[in-house]
C-alpha cells in the first residue's frame, strides 16, 4: 500500500501562487508515476499534471499548461504541484495520486484550494 498525503491549499487571490506538497510513504517503490487531480463542485475529478519519479516526464492539461508545474523530490518522496496565475476556474480540491504500472491506485484525501476575485 501507498499512503499520500496532501498540504499547502488554501485560499489566494486571483494571480497569486500557491504550492502543494504530497508526502508518500509505504510502498512508493511500486510506483511509476505521480499525479495531480482536481474536482470542482458539482463536476467531475480532472487531470492536472503527472510526473514520473525520475523527473524526466511531465505532462499537463492545457488548461494549466504554462502555469503549473509539478515536481519531486525523490530523496524525500515528496511530490509538488507549483501554481502561478491562478484563476477562478482553479478552485478545487486537489489530490495527489500515485500510479501502479497500470493506473493511479492511490490517492490521498485532498486539499483544498480556493481562489478570490
């Protein structure tokens, strides 16, 4: 098992930055691959970004892509979704997801984010 951890939401006004954090722990040697996840009230979970633990594979949704930028530090198993320009459209809560070598298996409970015109 995979335990995930998510901190740093919050409420930050429109433009202004915020940076999650996902502590993982138990078995992170199982995992390919990180992710973050938001859902918005009344809508579904969507893709944020995902990352591979080697850094070297990141990938965005469009609505984010320019803005946002997930990162890791293996050494402390330790995953991070930087966000710059944030928009109303933003709000939500955030979780973090650990990938298996088929799907995202893991998830933590959530943060939530909240973004003030």
């Amino acid at each position: 098992q995979v335990q995930l951890v998510e901190s740093g939401g919050g409420l930050v006004q429109v433009g202004g930055s915020l940076r999650l954090s996902c502590a993982a722990s138990g078995r992170t040697g199982s995992t390919y691959a990180m992710g973050w996840f938001r859902q918005a009230p009344g809508k579904e979970r969507e893709f944020v970004a995902t990352i591979n633990w080697s850094g070297t594979g990141t990938y965005y949704a469009d609505s984010v892509k320019g803005r946002f930028t997930i990162s890791t530090d293996n050494a402390k198993n330790m995953v991070y979704l930087q966000m710059n320009s944030l928009k109303p459209d933003d709000a939500a809560v955030y979780y973090c997801a650990a990938r298996d070598i088929s799907v995202f298996r893991y998830w933590g409970q959530g943060t939530q984010v909240t973004v003030s015109s």
